[in-house]
C-alpha cells in the first residue's frame, strides 16, 4: 500500500508472517535512511523468527528514481508514494 511521505519496497508477501516490527533510520545508503518492516514468523520448532519484509525509503530524503533503483538492487516490488516526487 502505498503512503503519502514514503516509498515501499516489499521483499516478502505480508501473508508470510504473524506479526511486524518497523525500525526506523536502520539502514542508509549513500548516506539517505531507510526505515525497515520486520516480519515475524514461526518456524517448524516454534521459534519466533524475523525476515525483513519491506522496505520503506522516506520521500523526503529519497526521490522515486533512486528508491526504484535501490528496490530493483534486492529484487523487491517497489510502490512510490501517492504523491509525485
């Protein structure tokens, strides 16, 4: 879904996973943040386990172009926010 001051980039589909985790400023590349959604899933021991699920580049900091661009990089499904940028 995609969100007014943010750019998304799913990696995994939402149905694999119990619950999320959102972490904000996680990651950064060429020195822009990206905010990153944890999936949380139960493994065939019943261990709580985290994959990270999406993605999320702020569109205050990242154009469309270069979040499209990095998403493509970790072969994710990019959605750019509802407004132009």
């Amino acid at each position: 879904m995609p969100y007014p001051n943010e750019h998304s980039c799913r990696l995994m589909p939402s149905r694999a996973f119990v619950s999320f985790r959102r972490k904000n400023k996680q990651m950064y590349s060429e020195g822009k943040p990206i905010d990153v959604v944890y999936g949380i899933f139960v493994d065939s021991n019943g261990n709580y386990k985290t994959r990270i699920q999406s993605l999320r580049y702020p569109t205050s900091q990242w154009r469309a172009i270069d979040a499209l661009r990095h998403c493509e990089k970790h072969g994710g499904e990019f959605h750019p926010s509802k407004r132009r940028t």
